[in-house]
C-alpha cells in the first residue's frame, strides 16, 4: 500500500495526539536548554530570544493560514465538481431518451448504475472511493461501446448532443479524481509546515527557560491549539474526510429522479 494511503487510513486522533506529543517534546527540550544557559549566566539575551520566538509563531501562524487555504480551495473545488456532473449525468440522462431504441434503454440503465456507484463512493471509506472510481471507468468503457455501435448506425445530431454530454461526463469524472485523490498538498510543504512549528515550539521552550518562568497551561494550550489547526488540515485534503465531509445530496436527489421506467 503507498505510503500516502497508509497516512489517509490514520485516525485523527492520532494526528492530534502525535502532533501534540512532538510539539510538547521540542518545548521541554528549548526549556532545558535555556534552563542550562540561564544557569551559566548567559541569559542576558532573553529580549533577543524573545522577538526571535514572536518573529516565529508568526510565521507558523501565516504558514498554517496559507496551507489552510489550499487545503480549503481544494475542499470547495469538490464541492462544486459534485453539482457540476450531477447536473452532466442528469443532461445525458435527458438526452439518451432522444436515442433510438435498444441504446436508449440499454444507456439509461448503465447511467442509472453510474449514479448509484457516485452516489455511494464518499460512505465506503477509502476502500470504497478506489472500488468506486473502478467500477465507474467500467460504465464508462460499457456507455462509450454502445455509443460507438449507436454512431456507426445513426450519425444524427441528436447523437452528437449525446456524445458530447458523455464526454463532458467522463472529463468530469477525470477531474474529481485529479481534485480528490492526485492534486494534494506537496509533501515538501508538510515537512516545512512541522519544520516551522517544532522549531517555534522549541523557541518558546527556550525563552521560558531563559527567564526562569512557564506556565505549564499556557503551554498545553497553543501546543493543541496549533495541532488541531493542523489536524483540521490534514482532514481538509484527504480525500475520505471525517470532520469535513463534501455532500453528495446532488448525486443522491438525481439518483432518486432517475428511476427505471415503469414496466
């Protein structure tokens, strides 16, 4: 399994708790450092130390807001691509009762399939979004055979109103695809973004103990408060969310418009 799936099947809870415990470790080590310094009596750069460690939170701070931002343009981004091939799939729907029987009946019940497998892909876990994402690019190989076979008989305009809905159709499943699962944060800017907090962490350690004083609540309270902010993020860019979840009621209402027809 890649490396990238392993860390999406990961509970929250355990990014929270992880995050927390490296960043509680880097703030007692700058404490004990700076302990060790003041007690040499080279504590005489506390003002120094201090604009360093404020000059580094708030860059930790910008830098989360930023990847919070990205994470948060994606989310949207999936948000809009489930209305948006809900609305092509129910326009190719339309369009294929233009066809000439058997196609019609033969697409209009592999679409309904693809809707049912759209609909139920977000509930199934990560598993499930890779069995639907299959199963989905086999309805796409099903509908483009009976089109071609359906252009070889009837090369109308109607016909090609239809391919062109089902090419809008499957570009659409392409681009959820790249949005959800391939267009994530870069790895590069992860190592950074902990690089940046662990580094601030151990800043306000150190400046603690430079002057001789902590508060041991003050600390356990930017340290989660950091952490669930990068938790919140995490989940954001994931493409199975937890806190975050993209509503498929679009998928689900057209699903339910779409029923077999009558016998």
């Amino acid at each position: 399994m890649p490396l990238r799936q392993t860390i999406d099947q990961l509970p929250l809870w355990a990014f929270l708790f992880a995050t927390a415990a490296a960043f509680l470790i880097a703030v007692e080590v700058g404490f004990r450092i700076g302990r060790y310094r003041r007690s040499r009596r080279e504590g005489d750069q506390k003002s120094q130390v201090g604009s360093v460690m404020g000059a580094s939170l708030g860059l930790l701070a910008f830098f989360l807001a930023f990847t919070f931002g990205m994470a948060g343009s994606r989310f949207d981004e999936r948000k809009k691509l489930v209305l948006e091939e809900a609305n092509t799939i129910g326009t190719t729907y339309l369009r294929a009762e233009l066809l000439p029987e058997p196609h019609r009946s033969e697409i209009q019940s592999l679409l309904r399939e693809y809707v049912e497998v759209r609909a139920g892909i977000a509930g199934g876990g990560l598993d499930g979004v890779q069995r639907g994402i299959a199963r989905s690019e086999e309805l796409h190989q099903l509908l483009w055979s009976q089109t071609v076979v359906l252009a070889e008989k009837n090369a109308s305009p109607i016909t090609g109103l239809f391919i062109q809905s089902l090419n809008d159709m499957i570009d659409l499943h392409a681009k959820r695809v790249t949005v959800g699962l391939r267009n994530r944060i870069p790895a590069s800017i992860w190592v950074t973004l902990y690089f940046v907090a662990f580094l601030s962490m151990a800043l306000m350690g150190y400046h603690a103990g430079l002057t001789g004083t902590r508060s041991l609540t003050a600390n356990l309270a930017i340290v989660f408060a950091f952490s669930a902010v990068m938790v919140l993020i995490t989940d954001l860019e994931r493409p199975e969310q937890k806190l975050f979840n993209v509503s498929q009621q679009a998928m689900i209402e057209l699903k339910s418009q779409l029923s077999p027809p009558s016998p």
